[in-house]
C-alpha cells in the first residue's frame, strides 16, 4: 500500500515536473520543473527498494533467521542522486544569473542567437 503510494506521487511530481519543464518560457521556472521532476525520480526509486515489514539491512547476532530486508542499493543511489541535482541545480542557476546580467531577461525567447 504504502509502495503503491509513493509511486503514485512519483509519478504525479515526475510528469509536473516535465510539464513545468517543457511548457514555461522563463529560464528559473525551467530550473525548478527539473527540479520537480528530480524528486519524482528520487521518490520512484526509493519506493522500489521498499519492503513492507523489512528491516534494516544490518545483520548481526540479533538478526532473526528468515528476516526480510530493505534493499539499500536504491537509498545509496537516491543519495548519490541527490548530490548530483544539487550540484546540477546550482550549475543552472548559475548559468541563469550569467544569462540574466547579459540580456536582462530570462525569458527563453529573447535569446536568439541560440537558436539553429
């Protein structure tokens, strides 16, 4: 149930997040539908590491013979991914302040000499 949900709102912040992205015309409203959909894709993955009544993956002399565990590859990838997009937002809003002090606008379509 709890598995079902979150991929349900991954799935809803993956696709606002591409809407956002492909329908805006200004270059931070851009940033921030990437962004959006970055945490779609971080709440898909994590859900799919998801065991209902698992534990943690440690194993020890406590752990109970034939216990489920939550497989931890996909918390280490979100995390690794997390850092990633940070750095990645940064780096686009960056690029965003460099573009706005040129032109003085960040509207996408002022920028002409970018096109084919």
């Amino acid at each position: 149930m709890i598995s079902t949900i979150a991929v349900s709102t991954g799935s809803l912040l993956v696709l606002i997040g591409l809407w956002g992205a492909l329908t805006n015309r200004d270059i931070i409203r851009m940033i921030v539908g990437f962004s959006i959909f970055d945490v779609g894709i971080h709440i898909i993955m994590i859900s799919i590491g998801y065991i209902s009544g698992g534990t943690a993956p440690i194993i020890s002399s406590l752990s109970e013979v034939g216990a489920s565990f939550v497989d931890p590859v996909p918390q280490a990838l979100v995390l690794t991914a997390i850092v990633i997009g940070l750095g990645i937002t940064a780096f686009m809003l960056t690029y965003a302040v460099n573009m706005y002090n040129k032109k003085g606008t960040l509207e996408i379509d002022k920028f002409e000499e970018l096109k084919w």
